[in-house]
C-alpha cells in the first residue's frame, strides 16, 4: 500500500518537473555540464539548460570569478555550434580571457546598449532565437514582472540564459531557476611554489527550484572544472615567501 | 530576324564639345594639344583646323607653322571617354543596348526602328539630335558591327546597308575600314590590296598566314560570318517601388499591411534578379505637406519580405500620420547579391543553419539600438591589451591566429586603467599592497612580471612600457596591475587594469 502511493508520488512529482520545464535525461545521456557535485543540486542532477540563470555579482571582483564560471559551463553549451549574444551597458568583459576557458572568443556577439530597457528588450529578443547558445545580460536589477517574460520566452526556445544582477540591495524574488553567487577563493598552489594558481571559487546557490541549495569549491584547470574532495573553506592563510624578480 | 546594327562617328568630338562651352572658338582654328615624347602632339583639331591639312598626331609646332593664328589648348586626359559614357547614357532612347567605341557608339536596333516608322527616319532622327545639338556626327546601320562602323567612316554612297546589300557594300571599302593594326593596313597597301574586294577571294589559310589571326577575325566579323560581342552599358535602374492610397491611411495596421505590398514588390523584383536588400528607406507623403522617413539596414543582403516586415515593424511607431498618408514609396539604395550557399561560420561541427537566424536577429536588434552598438572580436598579432582585439567586419569573419597569447588575461579589464596607491619593496617587486578606492589589498600572491611594449611604430612618449602583475589578495580576489614607466626616470605610477576570475 505504501510503496504504491510511493510510486504514484514519485510519478507525480515527475511529473510536475516536466511542466515546471525540466527535461529528466533520456537513458544513456547522462552527460553534465562538468560542474560535478554542483549539479547534484538540480533536479534529475542535471543542470538546466533552457533557463534563466541568475548569477549576483555585487562587485567587480565577483563580476570576473561570475564571469569565468559562465565562461566554462558557456564552453560546454557552445560544443554543439551556435553563437553566445552578451547584451550589457559598460561592458568590462574581455574577450581575450575567453580562451582560457575554452571558449572561442570570436563567437561572442556584444550588443552594447544605453539604457537597462534596451538590455531586458535585446535579452527577450534574443532568447527568441533558437539557433543561439546562450544568452548573457549584465543588469542591475530584475523584477518578478521581467524575469517571467523571459522565461516565457525560453520555455518555447529552450535557450540558456544568464543574467548578473549587479544591485544586491533589494533581492526580489523571481522565477529564474537557480540564483548564484561565486565569490573569488585564493588559489591553491603546491607546496611553497610562488605565484598565482589556477582561479578557484566559491559557488552558492542560494536557491534553486525544486532543488537543494548549498555551497560548493570549483576551481578552473586546464581539464576543466575541479573540486576540492569535501574540505573547509581555508581560513587561515600561512604566508608565502615572495620570490619573484 | 538578322540583327541590325549603328554605329555613330564622332568626328570632333572634344573639339565639338569645347565649341559648346566656349562659343567664342566657333570659327577660330583651334587644336587640343597633350605632351608626347618632350613633344606637344595635337590630340584633336576642330573642323576649321582639318581645312588646313593639319591631323591628329602633328607637331603642335609643325601646326603653329602651317596656322600662324592657330589657338593651342590644353587636351583633358580621359575625357573624350565621359562625354562619350554621357552620350551613350542620352542614346537609350533609341536602343536598350549601346556600346562604347574608341571615337563613337555601337547601337544594337534590333527591332527598335519601326518605333520610328522606318530605318530611314530612325537613323536621320538620331544624327540629326546629334548634330543639333552641335556635335559632328556620322552614322550608318547594316547587318554586322563591323561593316556599320566600317560605313560610318568611309562609306562614300548611302549609310543605311540592307541584308541583300551586304556584302556590295563592303567590297569598294578601303582596308583601314576593317579595324585592323596600322601596321597590317601598310602591309596590305604595300602589297597591292587597295579594297576589300580584292581580299574576299583569297585562301583564309594564305591570308591567316600573312596577315595574322586578329586580320581573319576582324573580316569575318565585318562580312557576318563571325559573331562580335559588345560589352553594353547599362544604366542602372532605381529600385523604387510606390504605393498611392485612395483614401489617406492612418492606423498602424494599414500601414504595417501597406508596408507588406510595398515590400512584396519589391522582393519580387530582387528576387528575380538574385539580389538581396541591405538598405531601404519607406517615404510617407502626407495630406499636410510632411514626409515622414523610416531607414532600416540588414546585416546580410536579404529578400525575404516577412524579415524585413519585421525590420520596419519596429519603427512603424514611430511613424507619424497625423492627418493621414497618401502615398508610401520604397527605395532601396543598398543592394546586394545574395548569398545562395551555406557558409561555415563557426568553424564547429553543428553549426550550420544558424547564420540566418542569427543575422536577422542582429538585424532586429541593430536597427532598434544602433549597428554600431554590436560588436564581434578577432584576435589580434600585439601583446598590448588594448590592441589584442579588433573589431570583426562582418558575420563571417574569421580569426586569422590563435586566441592563445602566451599568458593568462583578465576577465575583466577597465576601459581605462585606474591609478592606485602601492607599496613595493623593491623596484622590481610585485606590490606588497595596494589601496583602490580607499580600500587597501594586502596582496599574498603574485606571478612574475610580464612587460609589455608598445610597437616601436606607436607613439613612444605616450605609451611607456608596462610591467604586469597577476596578484592576489587575501580574500582570494585577482586582479591585473601594472607599473608604466622606468623606475630610474622616478616617474613611475601604479595602475589596475583588469580583474582576473
């Protein structure tokens, strides 16, 4: 009796998935998105694609570790072909750091806007074009009202979309999937070596629909996404010797 | 039905031309001179001039001799070519096809005469246009190019060669009347060949053989036997299409529909000819006198007329009717061959299909907020941050190297670099600290100096080199300083310049 009703719960909440937008894998095609243990906070743990991601990036520092995160999941959804459109007003990005990331810069198409407007028009245009990767905009807020056009949107044409919302002051709620934030982590080098590791973060997601919430260590190589094997956040830093010149 | 052919002999035509300037060189002797060889050599002479015996080729002095009143001008390089271009553009009126000869015109009239009543009436109302007009003109029609460019100029009978009479008419003709080299028509002369009569028997294989396979070419052309291509002109016609309204229009959804026909026809006459649309402008006229314009430019040559409905519907907001519009006219000033085939645009597998989608999106999106507000970047050969990326020109662009420039670059830079306050132990040292916005960094990491300088063709005293630093604070944050300048000089100063993700 009870494993009965366990099952029809199970199929109902599957059901919901599916409406609410998340496509459960098909068999065999259980490839993610490399975030490793980040994705197990989705639903099904797959990342979703055909959304609206939104990403908090306060300050600068943070704007660049969002945008290197982006960059490296961008890399994946951008394997199949198609362009990726970043709509912003005071675009700071550089392309040449794309590379890194093993994203081909040229694939980028920057549409540079005046107004805030323009950037949300441009963003809904954009996200009607199926053939496109993905979608970024750089905004200062997004209202519940915006956020529900865009992902009116992207339920029709299934296109990723990314929006950094730069104004943390008033967090409203929208219907974007999942809200991040990455703030920068110093990086790990070996033992006593000088320098600068490869970049590492610290991601949380604040909240995630129909998913579990929770923070994560990435850090980026040359292989891709890494993650820590389950340590604390470093709080104590020892000092390195500086030995540079 | 044979073709038909004229072909117009300008005999004074620069001098002709310089008479209707300046009339006051009517009845003077006068010749266009044009330095040849350290030597004046008249180019052109009036018809007063030619009484004297003095020709195109002598002397300027040996005609100053022969005229002691002689007035000697100044020749313009290239512009027997233009009035003849311009005249050529006027004679559409008796031909569609016209072609432009090296001192006249080439007419194709193949069924254009009767318009005229005859051939007789066609070619006396042309030359006599002509020669009203104050240009000394000579023509005659026949079957072929060559014998009508053949009669113009040494026919001594009638101007006007019917079929029957072809081959009558082009053997009392003098050899030079085949267009042939000078050195060819010497030969001939020296040979005895004083008509082309006197050639028209002879074996080709003997005449090819003397005279070469240009000579054999240029008779069998005159005598019809070969056929000649002419490169026509053409003028361009305007893409225009109009749309007059009974009643004046008002609503937005009867301009939006007005739009669409005006587009439809439009399409239709680009698509039958290949061509594609870059930019249009629609004219409003309206019942108080104004005129309203609406422009609209596509990033590919497009005729489909559902896209580019799209494009004005955007604008059509803005389109005033006020009291109402009366008539929509179309131009398109922009007009480019379409591109039939798929290009590879990503250069990864799957992309293919994608460039129309993304062309008409950018399409939709330049013309509300700008075209110059879309950027793409290639990789660009210089290590100077602001110059390793060029805008791309167009869609299909690809890089010409590698993104891969050696080091690590920032995720984000500053448009400008900004001057921050630092303290370095050494000279050479990456900064112990750094204060921005009144926030101070204590920097736990950094990698080794990267010096960058600007190309020696640069303008060295605004650009000194810098010395970059990756660092890293201690909250983990990364950022891209520099120090611009020689520590030696004591002029150096501290800037950030990006951050690193």
């Amino acid at each position: 009796m009870t494993e009965a009703r366990q099952n029809i719960i199970e199929r109902l909440q599957k059901d919901i998935l599916g409406w609410q937008g998340f496509v459960s894998p098909a068999v065999g095609e259980q490839k993610g998105i490399g975030l490793g243990p980040v994705e197990t906070a989705f639903p099904n743990g797959v990342f979703p694609t055909g959304n609206i991601h939104e990403m908090l990036c306060g300050q600068q520092e943070q704007a660049a570790a969002t945008s290197g995160l982006m960059m490296g999941i961008l890399s994946v959804l951008m394997k199949n072909g198609g362009a990726c459109i970043w709509i912003s007003t005071g675009r700071k990005f550089f392309p040449a750091s794309a590379h890194q990331f093993g994203v081909a810069a040229h694939r980028l198409v920057f549409v540079d806007t005046q107004r805030e407007r323009d950037t949300l028009w441009a963003m809904e245009e954009a996200l009607k074009c199926e053939s496109i990767a993905a979608v970024v905009a750089e905004v200062n807020d997004l209202s519940f009202a915006q956020s529900r056009r865009l992902q009116l949107v992207v339920e029709a044409s299934k296109v990723t979309g990314f929006v950094m919302r730069s104004n943390l002051q008033k967090l409203s709620t929208t219907t974007c999937v999942a809200r991040w934030q990455v703030t920068p982590l110093p990086s790990q080098t070996e033992g006593d070596l000088p320098g600068v590791g490869f970049p590492c973060w610290q991601v949380q997601l604040l909240r995630v629909r129909n998913g579990l919430p929770g923070t994560w260590q990435l850090s980026w190589s040359d292989q891709g996404f890494t993650w820590g094997t389950e340590q604390e956040p470093q709080i104590e830093y020892t000092d390195v010797q500086l030995q540079v010149g | 039905m044979g073709r038909r052919y004229v072909s117009l002999w300008f005999r004074h035509l620069l001098t002709d031309w310089l008479t209707l300037r300046q009339p006051e060189l009517k009845d003077v002797p006068f010749v266009l001179v044009a330095p040849e060889k350290n030597r004046l050599i008249v180019k052109a002479a009036n018809h007063l001039t030619e009484s004297y015996g003095i020709s195109t080729g002598m002397a300027a002095a040996d005609a100053r001799a022969v005229v002691p009143d002689l007035k000697v001008l100044d020749a313009e390089p290239g512009k027997a070519e233009e009035i003849l271009k311009k005249a050529a553009a006027w004679c559409i009126r008796y031909s569609p096809l016209i072609a432009i000869d090296a001192d006249g015109l080439l007419l194709d009239i193949t069924g254009c005469t009767h318009l005229w009543g005859s051939e007789k009436d066609y070619l006396r109302s042309l030359i006599k246009t002509l020669i009203t007009k104050g240009y000394d003109v000579r023509g005659a029609m026949a079957d072929t190019v060559g014998l009508a460019w053949a009669v113009a100029r040494y026919g001594k009978q009638k101007p006007i060669i019917t079929t029957q009479e072809h081959q009558q008419a082009l053997l009392p003709l003098p050899p030079e009347s085949l267009r042939i080299e000078p050195e060819t028509v010497d030969l001939l002369y020296k040979l005895g060949f004083f008509t082309v009569g006197q050639l028209i028997g002879h074996e080709r294989s003997a005449l090819r053989r003397r005279f070469g396979n240009s000579f054999l070419l240029r008779l069998h052309q005159a005598l019809g036997n070969v056929d000649e291509p002419l490169q026509y002109i053409h003028p361009v016609e305007p893409y225009h299409v109009r749309l007059p309204f009974l009643e004046p229009i008002r609503t937005a959804e009867v301009i939006e529909k007005a739009i669409n026909t005006l587009l439809e026809m439009m399409c239709e006459r680009l698509n039958s000819e290949g061509n594609g649309l870059r930019k249009a402008v629609l004219k409003g006229y309206r019942v108080d006198g104004h005129l309203t314009e609406t422009v609209i430019g596509t990033n590919k040559p497009s005729n489909n007329p559902a896209h580019l409905l799209k494009l004005f519907a955007l604008k059509i907001p803005n389109i005033e009717p006020a009291l109402g519009i009366e008539l929509f006219t179309l131009d398109a000033f922009k007009v480019e061959e379409v591109e039939h085939k798929q290009e590879n645009l990503w250069l990864l597998e799957g992309s293919e299909g994608s460039t129309d989608a993304l062309a008409g999106l950018l399409d939709r999106v330049g013309n509300k907020i700008g075209a110059q507000n879309i950027h793409r970047y290639l990789p660009q050969a210089s290590y100077w941050p602001e110059r390793s990326i060029k805008p791309a020109l167009s869609l299909t662009d690809q890089p010409e190297m590698d993104w891969n420039n050696g080091r690590p670059r920032p995720s984000l830079l500053l448009k400008y670099p900004q001057r921050i306050e630092v303290m370095a132990l050494l000279p050479d040292d990456p900064p112990k600290h750094f204060v921005w916005k009144g926030q101070k960094h204590i920097i736990k990491k950094a990698d080794d100096a990267e010096r960058i300088e600007p190309e020696w063709w640069q303008h060295a005293d605004r650009h000194k080199h810098r010395d970059y630093y990756m660092i890293e604070d201690e909250k983990g944050c990364r950022y891209w300083v520099f120090r611009s300048g020689h520590h030696q000089g004591g002029d150096t100063q501290w800037y950030l310049h990006g951050f690193f993700a």
